[in-house]
C-alpha cells in the first residue's frame, strides 16, 4: 500500500500525534504512515522507517520541546529532505526549534496550533496538507483528481428477527402490506405490548430484504439524532445531516421501518413530522412503516393499522407455542384453566410472553392466584394507583420483578438505563463487583424480561417504562454508577480509537451515545448527579467531533448548559466545547463543500435505485456552512466563539 504522508514526532508526543493521523485519516481521506502503527511485526524498525520516507510525499512535523531534544525525529527530517519530501511542520508549544530542526525547516510555512488545545486546529492542518498534496501532484491523472472521503460503506441495518414465537396476525399482516403499496407513511397503532415492533419485523421480513432498513427510535432523545439514526441505519456516515440523507436516499426503493416513533413525537413531534414530510415529498420512491403508540400526524399520507389484543383463538395459540418454547407440560387440569390466562393478559403478546415464562415454572392455578395477588399490591403503588394506570402487561411483569434477587432486580434496572442496550462488558463495570452477572442475566433472560443478542442485552420499551418507575425512589446511586462508568469509558477508548483500525472503535463508542444521551437527561434530573453529568457530556463531545456529529453535541450542551450554574468553572467548560464543536462544523462543512455527492454515491451503492435520476427537487445541495451560521447567530453572547 502506498501512503500519501509521514508523521513525524517525539514518543511523549504520542497521544497527539495519533489525533492528527486520525484526522488527516478520517477527516481528510489522506493515506498516512506513523510509528510504530505501520511497522509490520519482526520488521527491522529502521529500515521500515526508511522506506516509509523514500514512499511519501508529505511529512508532518509536531514540533515540541521534546521533539527538539529526540535524535529520531532530526534524523527523518534530514532523510525526508534529501528525498525531496515536502514538510508541513505544526508547532503545537509557544517555542523556537532547535537549530539542527531549524536548518532543515526554516524554509517552509508553519502552521501554529496555538492557542490550545491542538485540536481545535487540527482542520487546518488538513487543508494545508491537501494543498501541498494537490500542488506536487499537478498535472494530475484522473485518477488523482478524483476527490477521495473516509465515508466507510456499511450496509444498511436489517429488520431483527421477531423476538418472540409469532402467531395469528393474519388479517393485520395482509393489511399492512396492501397500505404499503398505496400509502407513502403506514403506522401500526397501538397500546404498549400489543406486538406492533413484532408485526412490523414480520411484515418486513415479507418484503425484499435489500430494500428495507430498521430505525430503531426508541432512543432517540435530542431532535438532532433523527438524522444520524436514519443515516446509520441506510448505511450512510452517521455525520451525515437531514439534508445529506435525503439527497443520498434520492430515488430509492427504500423501506424504512421507524420503530418505537412515540419516542421521536415526545422529543419534538412538530420537528419529527416536518421531517418525514419532506422525506415524502423529496424522495417519492421510499415507504415508511412505523410502529406508535399513536399515529405520527402526517395528514394526507399516512395510513393507520391498529393494532389491538390478540383474538382468543389466536392468543391460545400463541401462547400454547410459547409454553413448548418454554419445554412446559400442562396437566388436563391445566388446559381447561388456560382460557382465563388469555382473560387476564387482555390477549396482549407481550403480556403472554411474560406469563409463558412463568407458567412454565407453576400451575396454571397457582399462576392466576399470584396474578391477582401481584395486581392488587401494585394498584398500592404510587404510579400505579388506579386500573387505567396498571395493564396487564405491568400486572405479568410486576409478577416476575416481584420474585427476583435482588441482584437480578439491580441488573435489570441498570439495563432500564440504556434504551439502547449494553454490552455485558460495560454492564460489569456498572454493578458492584459481587453480583453474580452470568446467572442473573440468564435468569432475566429465561423469564422473558431481557433481550440478548450475543453480548448485548437489552430491555424492550414497557418493560424498561415499568422497571424505571417501580425503582424511581432508588435511582440516584445506580445512576451515578452508570454515569461514572460511561464517562471513564469513553475516556479509556478514546485512545484506543486513534489507533490501527480505529474507525470501528469510533463506530462502537458512537453507538453508545445514545445510551449517553439518556443517562444525562435523566442525571440532570437528579440533585446529586446533575454534577457528574454534566461532565459526561463534555466526555462525550470529543466524540461528537471526531465523529462529525456536531449537530447532536450542541444539542447535548444546551442541555448541560441550562442546568450548570453561569460562570461556573463547568460552565467555562462546555462554552469552551461548544467554540470547539462549532469550529470543527465549520471545517467539515469545507470539506463536505470539496466533496460533493460523497453521501450519495454510499447509498446508491447498497440501496437499488428506480426511475431514472433524481428527482428536480434534490439537484441542489444547500450550504452545511451557511447552517452552521444561522444556529450560531442564534445562540447567546455568551457562546459566541471566535
């Protein structure tokens, strides 16, 4: 492989040196080569250093006190030199080069990362690069002209199996597929635990499966994060905006499944609507189906399917498939009782679900006794004082929260903290070292309370709504717990990021923002967490950076910025992040401008196309830059950066 750049710089300079890489790399699209990264094991250290240099046309020099002292970094600048390698020295210290580095470098432009920190200069340091790349490359092949971008090409999220046994759902299933064909928006509409998510994975299981990408919403949390989740779920870079997405969607066959979209409609519904009308009206070759606890409101264009408890022919069914799955024998006694458990479960899949699990531990008789106990002292609950308030869905899950250890209970309400799941790694780092994780997991598991997905666990939405408000006396020192392992989380893995192959260790941490979004909006509601989650949210911003989410890491700060005190030293903290954030916009809005149609040409690669070009209404590409004003003429004084 052929690299376009050297890094050079000194060993106590390290941690810097990886940013830059990781910015040229990502930000840039501009091959490089550093120490020891690209030194192939059992490789004489010199030789590959060497031959590195005589490859590249570019060397970046950090200079700092330390690379003044380092015999290492003199002696590739001098061999740089005599291979006609160009430099680009940054000076990242308010110093003079020593006169041995003076002598090589004197005769170039500098680029001076001061004032700190160093990042916030970083995107100049690529402009600069690819200019002097662009001018020793002149005249160009075609080749060398074609603009080059670290999009990495993902393919879009498929819809998840159904979670559970499906049955019935006939008439339902045959109905929403015949809206599909009609209308450009179908809502499956219903109450929490009537199997919307499930009929809508089963529908789109019927569909071609290379069509079809799963939005899961249930996470969602600023306005800003509607773009990245769509983005990610077609495959496309999650830096990419609303805008981006929808000229990259274009005239594609695409059906998206939006799951969970009362999440989107609590965050901002009026937001959340204009935005998939103008999804609708730009790209009219795409489908949405979404699954609401309430229809998303897009008059005009969007058809309902409700969504209610299962018939009882159907129920029973279901349910005596459940109790195979669970490997539980019924007695004659059993099965002429079993008609009161569909009774009781309102026919709601999820509730049935949940009682299947439990069924297969007791008698039927026994079961419909506890039912009845358990629905009595939870109507005793604050909460859940009146019948409206408790569903059968709460009364068969309070039945099996009420018989966990209490280490099952702790762990299932650290889950409840993360609507988008966790992995078991992290969950470990959360919980106290003495609770036994294997078998508790397995147990929230058996009892159909927990969804696992190799090492991943996770809490469907009424289960995780229900957990949150038996435990909401408790939360405080959980969530702390959870806050303070996110944040040294992202703080370990951030090195680890700029490393070999750090895009997917970028791609893991973005995953878990969401999972960061919830546990600042709900440490901020909390006296003695708003503290530490506000310093969360200033953990999080390098990430929003690094990864182009600009958008989404004000969003963030608004939020900690409205409950830290003014003039605070927290406060001085994240108007600092913000002036960063703002700065790295800017810079990816240049290079966005430098590399048109990039998000495009991702998406017509892994989505099939139809119809002939785009539609008139996505030629144009309005300026990302001139976004990026209009939200900082908004902003206060206060937050105005340089």
């Amino acid at each position: 492989m052929t690299y376009d750049v050297f890094v050079s710089y000194s060993a106590a300079d390290r941690v810097l040196a990886d940013a830059i890489v990781h910015e040229l790399e990502r930000g840039g699209g501009i091959r490089c080569w550093v120490a020891p990264r690209n030194i192939l094991p059992g490789a004489t250290y010199s030789e590959a250093i060497l031959a590195a240099i005589q490859g590249v046309e570019v060397m970046v020099v950090v200079v700092s006190d330390d690379a003044n002292r380092s015999g290492h970094v003199l002696r590739e600048v001098e061999r740089a030199a005599a291979h006609n390698v160009s430099f680009v020295p940054l000076r990242i210290a308010d110093i003079d080069p020593s006169p041995s580095l003076e002598y090589f470098l004197s005769c170039q432009h500098w680029l001076h990362a001061l004032p700190p920190p160093v990042e916030a200069h970083l995107a100049r340091l690529v402009d600069a690069v690819a200019a002097l790349l662009a001018l020793r490359r002149r005249p160009a092949s075609p080749e060398l002209d074609r603009p080059r971008h670290p999009t990495v090409r993902r393919s879009p999220a498929r819809v998840p199996a159904p979670v559970a046994v499906f049955t019935g759902r006939t008439a339902e299933r045959a109905e929403v597929r015949r809206q599909l064909a009609q209308f450009p928006v179908v809502t499956l509409v219903g109450p929490p635990g009537a199997g919307k998510t499930e009929l809508a994975r089963v529908v789109a299981t019927d569909l071609d499966a290379s069509t079809v990408a799963y939005v899961d919403l249930s996470a969602l949390s600023v306005r800003s994060s509607l773009a990245t989740t769509v983005a990610t779920a077609l495959g496309a870079d999650p830096a990419a905006t609303w805008e981006q997405t929808l000229q990259a969607l274009g005239d594609t066959d695409a059906v998206l499944v939006l799951d969970n979209a009362e999440t989107a409609l609590a965050v901002d519904a009026e937001d959340f609507r204009r935005s998939l009308r103008e999804l609708v009206n730009r790209c009219r070759c795409c489908r949405l189906l979404a699954t609401s606890r309430e229809r998303l409101g897009i008059n005009g264009v969007e058809s309902i399917v409700r969504v209610g408890p299962l018939p009882p022919p159907d129920a029973e069914d279901l349910l005596e498939a459940l109790l195979r799955a669970h490997a539980a024998s019924l007695t004659a006694e059993d099965r002429e009782a079993i008609a009161q458990v569909h009774a009781v479960a309102d026919g709601l899949p999820l509730a049935l679900v949940v009682s299947a699990a439990w069924l297969s531990e007791v008698s039927v008789t026994t079961f419909l006794r506890q039912w009845q106990r358990s629905r009595s002292a939870l109507l005793s609950l604050p909460g859940f004082n009146s019948p409206d308030a408790t569903s059968s869905v709460d009364v068969s899950v309070s039945l099996s929260f009420d018989t966990l250890s209490a280490d099952s209970r702790r762990i299932l309400h650290a889950l409840s903290l993360h609507p988008a799941g966790v992995s078991t790694e992290l969950l470990g780092e959360i919980l106290p070292g003495d609770v036994a994780l294997v078998p508790n997991t397995a147990e929230l598991v058996r009892k159909s309370l927990v969804e696992k997905t190799g090492a991943h666990l996770r809490v469907l939405a009424p289960i995780r709504e229900f957990v949150r408000a038996r435990v909401a006396k408790e939360a405080g020192p959980l969530l702390l717990a959870a806050i303070d392992a996110h944040r040294g989380h992202l703080q370990e893995r951030l090195t680890n990021a700029y490393q070999l192959e750090g895009s997917s260790e970028w791609d893991r941490l973005a995953q878990n923002l969401a999972n960061v979004g919830a546990l600042v909006d709900d440490g901020l509601r909390v006296p003695t967490t708003v503290e530490p989650a506000i310093e969360l949210v200033a953990a999080a911003c390098l990430v929003f950076r690094a990864t182009g989410r600009i958008q989404e890491g004000l969003d963030y700060l608004d939020k900690a910025l409205a409950a830290v005190r003014s003039g605070s030293v927290l406060d001085g903290t994240l108007i600092e992040e913000r002036g960063h954030l703002l700065r790295a916009g800017r810079a990816a809005a240049r290079r966005a401008s430098r590399l048109p149609g990039c998000a495009r040409g991702l998406l017509q690669a892994v989505l099939p196309r139809s119809g002939s070009g785009l539609p008139a209404a996505d030629r144009g590409r309005p300026s990302a830059h001139g976004r990026l004003r209009r939200c900082r003429r908004a902003l206060p004084d206060r937050f105005a950066t340089p």
